[in-house]
C-alpha cells in the first residue's frame, strides 16, 4: 500500500495533522509512509487518510491500487452509519425546496402559533390542536369557527430570509397575508383523546387510532385563491428508515416565530399498520405543529404534530411525530372550493336515444349559487336542503343536471330519483331504493307492526336511512335529488312523502348530506323558508350571458343584451310562453348558426375598441 502512496512527506504530514493522525518524528520515506498507514489504521482512519490522500492527488497506481474502489467504500461506510441519507441532485432539490418555501405559511391563532401547507389554490393544512380554542366542536353537527375567531387567527406567507445582496448579511422579506374565508374552517379532525391530554404523552402509542383517524388535522380555508402550483403527495411508504425534511416556523424563545426554517431527518418508523402516525428526527419545536414532512424528492410525506414540549416526560425519547398524509390527502380535492359560485355554463347529459349532448345553461344563476353553497363542508341545514318550484316548461327537472354537474367537479356522491315512479313504495321500500342508488344498504330493520306506520318512519326508517346517507357523505358529501312530486301522471305515495319530510328534519343531524326537492308541493318548515327557490323564465339578458365569461362588464352585456333583442325580434315575446326555457334554447342555437364574427365586431364597437 505505501508503494502506492506519493512519498511527498510535508504534504503528508498536513493530511495526517488534519485527520488527528500522529506523525511518526523520522523523515525517511521508506519507514515514514508504511508508519502513516499503522497509525491511520490504529484509528480506524485508513479510509478516511486515503481519501483525503487521493483529494491531494497524492495516490499513485502500484501493487496495492488503493485507489481502486476507494469510494464505493466511502458510499457503503456513509450508508452504513446514515442508512436513511442518500446523495440528491443538488440543482434540482434546491429548486424543489424553493418551490416547497412559496407553499409554507406561518398560522398565528389566538396565543397559540404554529405552521401551515398550501395543499389546494384555497385551502391550507396544518395541526387542529394548533386551532382548538378557535374551533366549536361541541354541537351534534360538523366543528365549527367559533364566534369572532375570524379575527383571531392569520396566515402568512413569505416570511423567509433571503440573500438579496451577496456581501450583506440575509434580510427578512416582507411576509403576505392572506384573508381567510369567513367560514375558515374547511375541515376539523382533532386529535385522539390520548394525545391532548397531557403534553408528556408516550409518541409511541397509538392507542385510539384507527384507519378512520382521528388524524389531528384542520384544513382552512383562504379567502382568495393564490396562484401557486401544489405538491404532490408521497405514496406508499418504505418500511425502512428514510430521509425527510422539515419546513417549518418555530418559535424564537420570545414568544415570536422565526423566519421559515429547514431541518433534515429522517423516518425512524412507521407506527401502525398502515401507519397512523410516524416517528422522525428533524429538529423541531414549538411552532412547527403542522408543519409539511416531506422526502427526500419533496412529496409530502405528512404534517409535523408533537414537538420537544409533547414527548413523554423522561422516556429520553429522540423521536418527534407526524401524522401521514396518506391519511387525509384524499380530503383536499372535494373541500376546493371558491367563496363565489361555481361557473357552470353547460352540462353533460343524455338525449332520448341514449346519447351525451352538450347543453348550454340559461339562466339558472340563483340554483347554481345555491348549489355551490350547499357544497361547503360548513353549510348549515338549509344551505344543505335546495327546494325548487316554478310552472311548467321553467327548467325544473334541469335541477338534477346542474346538481350533478358541481358534484361530481368536487368528488360528491350523487344520486338522483324520479318520485312519479314511486307512488306503489312505502317507507322501506323506497329507503332501499334510495341507498341502492348510492350502492349502499339502509340496515333499518323491517317494520314491527307494534305501531303506526308514520311511527315506524319517524322512528326507525327515518334515522336508519339518514344514518345510511352520513356515511355515504363522509368523504366529499352526498347529494340526493328528488324530483317529479309535482307529476300530473303519477304522485308518489303518502308514505314516501313522509320519509322525505322526515330526512329534510333529519338534516341538522345529517354533516354532509345535501337534499334537492324538484317540485315539492308540501309547505316547509318555518327553518327551511330560505331553501326554496321559485323558478322564473329566462330571459334576453340570460341568453346575453351564456356569449360572455362570468362577470362581465355592464358594458359588455348591455350590448349583447341589445343584440340579442335584435337578433329575437318579435319572438322575444315567446320567452314568456308555456315553454319558456325550450324558447331560450332554440333562439341560443339560431344565434350561434349566425355570424358570430358580426356579433364581436358589434361588441367591440360598442366598447369603442378597435374595429
């Protein structure tokens, strides 16, 4: 091995004064080199001395060829003592990691602050506890903001230090606010009773921890959409020790948080099986709850939960703890949702052979806000029950289109059914046609005959398929659409009737069910007056819209309004006939055979733009 080794005795005395190595005090190379290597070996140096030999250059080819494999050995003594910390490409973690700064707010709610995840254009993740004192958990519904908490909590993005100048020291940026939504609170999942009783409890217990959670989660929601690409999720997670990183906001030791924050560690384990939560090593501490684990190619891995002050007192445990976001990733898509309505300008259906058309809506503004409104996770009962009327030929039985249509964008389980064809159902029957229409089964248990039948309905029909219709809403919501109650052929039975008065009471008691009634002739409960909606015809100005994006500029509309009346003439009067919504639909379709280059020259001239 000496032979291989330049025998440049000053360069190597540097190298061996650097690594700790004793120097042999004789100076002839013959003794000197071989001495170098015993004492590097005595050590346990000698990979590390030849490292650093072969950087000074200082290794030649000989019998030994030392060089030969030098780092493959370096790479299995690293892995051997770090297993879960592998080499990254260096350009693009650092791009990954600046991306994953821009998704990463500080949450300061109440006297509490923590660390939060842009998951969706609106919607942020972090840590309940973190939002507790703000959250109204105690009612039989779905957790709610507390009164006034609107005010209490902020989320910031952009608090970060920066290298704006290359010779002065980092400077802070000006952080961005975001408003939140006022109703802010998207989704709330606390954590189990054994992690919020006491700050010193065991990290290695998952007592009271199941598939369905609970997983220590709130999503809020922002106010306004930021445009910011999201992260993607990890998937399966290896069972063996892995990297991770941690971006975070912890305290600064005077109450404060700090600028945002990066620490490396690493996934010791998994608890659970499929984990419920995991243990990591990153260097956390209050503030961090809820801050985004990510691994090593920047997929989120889960939200940081407890910290130094929750480990158990005295267990001399090392470990911090995440809840994966394999547990909850798949609530995000069906809780993205604007604070305005959705924009829906056509839907999908099918003719009477069976076909998909594409139909333009016209109109119909009021049924979508409502719609869209009914979708937040936070609706209460009456925003949760949509009762449409209107004489014929106004677009009634469309309601189930539009229903479908924002539903399904948000991943809601949806179904809908004529009642006309149920007027031979009783109770049980037509509660078995309802769940099989979401593929689900009722388990209300068959009629006793001990009581009346109305009895039976309040009792026993009524919960069991409410019951049913709750767990169908628990990922995304359900929206079940009755229509045809106003049938002049067919009318549903008494018995059916009642079932559907009883879920419309059942809703207070029902998170995530939505009820649409097409026709309903019965009178509503004074608590369920803001649900109805009676249908008006469309009208010049709704055709006029159906040419322009939402919103747009009264300019704009008047004078398509006035091309519209034009182009209608002496049908315009037709609009307001039996068949109203069909007249709106056929003039729609006449105008856009025409010439629409006319239509845009007209408009632009109007606006005084350019011809």
């Amino acid at each position: 091995m000496a032979k291989s080794i330049v025998p440049d005795i000053p360069r190597i005395r540097t190298v061996l004064d650097r690594l700790g190595i004793l120097n042999a005090e004789y100076a002839d190379p013959a003794d000197y080199v071989p001495s170098a290597i015993v004492n590097a070996m005595g050590l346990r140096k000698i990979v590390a001395f030849q490292a650093a030999l072969a950087k000074e250059d200082l290794i030649i080819d000989g019998p030994a060829d030392i060089d030969r494999g030098l780092f493959e050995r370096l790479a299995v003594l690293h892995s051997f003592v770090t297993p879960a910390h592998t080499p990254v490409d260096a350009r693009v973690a650092a791009r990954r990691l600046l991306r994953a700064s821009d998704l990463v707010c500080r949450i300061d709610a109440g006297e509490r602050h923590g660390t939060g995840l842009l998951v969706a254009s609106t919607l942020v993740a972090t840590a309940a506890h973190l939002v507790s004192d703000l959250v109204d958990a105690t009612g039989p519904g779905r957790p709610v903001p507390r009164a006034g908490s609107t005010s209490r909590i902020h989320v910031t993005f952009g608090d970060v230090m920066d290298q704006l100048d290359e010779k002065g020291p980092p400077t802070r940026l000006e952080p961005q606010p975001a408003a939140l939504a006022t109703s802010w609170l998207a989704e709330y999942d606390p954590p189990s009773p054994e992690e919020t009783g006491d700050d010193a409890f065991d990290l290695l217990s998952v007592v009271g921890i199941g598939e369905d959670g609970p997983w220590d989660l709130a999503i809020l929601r922002l106010a306004e959409a930021r445009p910011s690409s999201r992260m993607s999720w990890s998937g399966d997670l290896p069972r063996k020790p892995f990297q991770i990183h941690v971006l975070h906001h912890p305290g600064d030791g005077a109450g404060g948080a700090l600028p945002l924050q990066w620490s490396v560690g690493a996934v010791e384990k998994p608890l659970g099986d499929p984990p419920v939560r995991l243990l990591h090593s990153a260097s956390t501490s209050p503030g961090s709850s809820g801050a985004p684990v990510v691994d090593a190619d920047f997929h989120v891995v889960g939200l940081h939960q407890a910290g130094l002050e929750r480990r158990a007192a005295g267990s001399g445990a090392t470990f911090n703890r995440a809840v994966p976001a394999r547990c909850w990733s798949s609530k995000v898509s069906s809780l993205e949702l604007s604070e305005t309505a959705a924009s829906v300008p056509t839907v999908e259906k099918l003719d009477s052979r069976g076909n998909r058309v594409t139909r333009t809506v016209i109109g119909r503004l009021g049924t979508v806000e409502r719609i869209s409104r009914g979708q937040f996770p936070d609706a209460t009962a009456s925003e949760r029950l949509i009762v449409v009327v209107g004489d014929p030929g106004r677009g009634l039985r469309f309601t189930h289109d539009l229903v479908r249509t924002v539903a399904t964008r948000y991943g809601s389980a949806y179904a809908a059914i004529d009642v006309a064809n149920c007027q031979r159902d009783d109770a049980t029957s037509f509660a078995d046609k309802v769940a099989g229409a979401f593929a689900a089964e009722t388990g209300a248990p068959p009629a006793t005959g001990l009581t009346t039948r109305q009895r039976e309905v309040r009792s026993r029909t009524a919960p069991a398929l409410s019951e049913t219709l709750v767990e169908v809403a628990r990922t995304g919501g359900a929206w079940l659409v009755l229509e045809g109650f106003d049938s002049t052929v067919a009318r549903p039975s008494a018995e059916v009737v009642d079932l559907v008065r009883r879920l419309m009471q059942e809703l207070p008691r029902s998170p995530g069910v939505r009820l649409v009634l097409a026709g309903w002739e019965e009178n509503l409960p004074i608590e369920f007056s803001p649900s109805l909606e009676y249908l008006e015809a469309p009208t010049v100005e709704d055709i006029a819209r159906t040419f322009l994006p939402p919103d747009p500029l009264p300019e704009a509309l008047a004078a398509v309004v006035r091309f519209v009346r034009n182009a209608l003439g002496a049908e315009e009067g037709a609009l307001y006939d039996a068949c109203p919504y069909r007249v709106a639909e056929r003039a729609r379709s006449e105008m856009e055979k025409g010439d629409v280059g006319f239509l845009i020259r007209s408009l632009r001239k109007q606006l005084g733009g350019a011809p």
